[in-house]
C-alpha cells in the first residue's frame, strides 16, 4: 500500500523512533503516546487488520507477540507488568489500517480501558 502511514515508515520514507526491527516485523515508539513506554509492533507486510489474516500468517502473529515480549524485556517491564493491544475497525479504536500491536508500559493500567 503506497499510502498507508506504516507501509512509509516501514519503507523508511518516514522517520521514526525503531527500537525493534527483524526482516518480518518494525517496532517504533508511538508519535501519540498513552503511557510512558508506547511502541508500536507492525508487520512488515501490509494487512489491514486481525481480518485479513488468514491462518497460514499465524507464525507472523507470534512474531509480533515475541517481539512485544523482547522489547518489554529490553526495558525491563517484564515483571512489573505491560498492556499489548490490537484495535481491530473504527469501534474498536483502530485509526491506522495497518494491522499493529501497541506495547503500553511504565504506568499502572487500569480497567476497562475505555
């Protein structure tokens, strides 16, 4: 998609903070973010969302998931504690069609979310 916000940052046609990069998956802080520690986790294939996968993608799920896990780790979140979340269509809060993991730390979370 040559218009898709995160297809640029993944081409690198848009600066952004990578904290993670493997040949599948590009971690980089949020430009908006709701905790201290806000990363986003995208697949480096455009997917619109959690609806387009199919399920032969499903070892592209657990990349991003082990490198949200990495990632918390690397900051050292991982006993104190961290939210992952994937907004999925306008209700749900997704405002890039863009399948992302967003990795919320160093701040207590609360329930619901919103």
């Amino acid at each position: 998609m040559n218009s898709c916000l995160f297809c640029k940052i993944v081409r690198k046609e848009i600066p952004s903070q990578i904290v993670y990069e493997t040949d599948l998956v590009l971690g980089f802080i949020d430009a908006n973010p709701q905790a201290p520690l806000h990363i986003l986790f995208v697949p480096k294939k455009h997917f619109n969302g959690l609806a387009d996968l199919k399920k032969e993608d499903g070892s592209l799920i657990v990349d991003l998931l082990l490198s949200a896990s990495q990632v918390a780790r690397n900051h050292k979140i991982e006993d104190s504690g961290y939210r992952l979340v994937v907004n999925t269509g306008k209700e749900g809060g997704q405002t890039v069609g863009h399948l992302h993991l967003h990795l919320l730390g160093k701040r207590m979370m609360t329930w619901p979310p919103g």
